[in-house]
C-alpha cells in the first residue's frame, strides 16, 4: 500500500515530520515559543474578523 501511495502521490511521510516535530517540541524552549507564536497568529493572522476580510476581498475581485 505505501508503495502505491508513494507512486501516485509523492508526498513526504507524513510520520517522519510528526516524529521530528515530536522531538523538537520536547525542548521548552521551543514549546514556549511554538505556544506563543501560535497564539499570537490566532489573534491577529488566523483572526475571525481578519480572515473574514481577506475572503470578502477575494470574493469582491472574482
């Protein structure tokens, strides 16, 4: 099956990504930071009120 899978769609193993970031994140250093900067794109990029604007803006020009 991940033969196949790999012919048809050659994405990279998703599972080496997860095992890496899984072992990075372990660092608190790097957790703090990971939860901040998620946190901080939640409020201003990834906001409703942002995100709702960007999409009315899209849709205005098509």
């Amino acid at each position: 099956m991940n033969f196949i899978w790999g012919i048809l769609f050659p994405l990279p193993d998703v599972f080496v990504f997860t095992n890496l970031f899984s072992r990075i994140i372990k660092n608190k250093k790097i957790e703090n930071y990971f939860i901040n900067r998620l946190a901080d794109l939640f409020n201003s990029t990834l906001s409703d009120s942002y995100v709702i604007s960007k999409i009315d803006s899209i849709k205005s020009i098509l």
